[in-house]
C-alpha cells in the first residue's frame, strides 16, 4: 500500500478542495482503490459538487442542523466549539474511492472536499492510501 499525509490549511473555510491532489497522488498508480482520512476530531470528508454555490448551501445546511450557539455539553474552545466535534458523525471523517487507469473514477461534476468548521484549528492533515487492484 501507497501512502502520503498532506497538510491542508483551511483557516475560516468550511469547504476545502482535495480533488487536485487526489488526481496528483493517484497519476500512474494504475487500478486500485484510494482511501482519504482525515485524523482530526472535528473535520470529515465527502463528494460534493464544488464552484456551483453548493458550498454556501452546505454551510447553511450545517447551520440549520448543527447550529454554532453555545447549546453543547463540549464546551472548551470558541463558541460552538461542541459542534465541531458533532460534524464528524454526519461528515464521515473517512472514504474510499475506486481508481481506474490512475484516476479517481469521480463523476463529471464530483469533487472530494474536507469539510472543517472549526476555525480554532486551521491546519489539517490528510491521509491518501492507495491499495492496488
């Protein structure tokens, strides 16, 4: 097995874009599958259409059904700090992607992003394993 772990800053940006580097560590690799994970307690990953206000309105999904107010028995950190750690179970921190021909066999219009909103940690890592077919 491949594997590579990426630092990622998102700083204030709930919706960062790992497709380009999804695409970079799969190139030659041939078939196989591509596992992302992310370590962190309070980030996920998913697919998602990106550059078409998805991101917006994933936010504000987030929002309505985690909302930031200080309502959360975890109470350390910023405010709403306890919905950072509740995102998780909604944001898989983990997923596994199939690869074909050293590509990401994603949808036309399918991205893979990180999902943070926790501003009081902007740096993350990524973990891309790549398991041959």
């Amino acid at each position: 097995m491949d594997s590579v772990e990426l630092t990622v800053r998102t700083g204030s940006t709930l919706v960062t874009d790992l497709t380009a580097h999804l695409a970079d560590f799969c190139r030659s690799k041939g078939d196989g599958l591509v596992h992302v994970f992310v370590p962190h307690a309070t980030a996920g990953v998913a697919v998602m259409e990106t550059g078409s206000g998805s991101e917006p309105d994933l936010a504000d999904a987030i929002d309505r059904l985690l909302p930031r107010e200080d309502v959360y028995r975890h109470r350390h950190g910023s405010l709403g700090h306890g919905r950072d750690h509740v995102l998780p179970a909604f944001v898989a921190p983990s997923m596994t992607v199939p690869v074909l021909g050293g590509r990401p066999a994603l949808g036309t219009w399918q991205s893979v992003v990180l999902v943070d909103s926790n501003g009081d940690n902007p740096t993350r890592r990524v973990r891309l394993s790549f398991l041959p077919g």
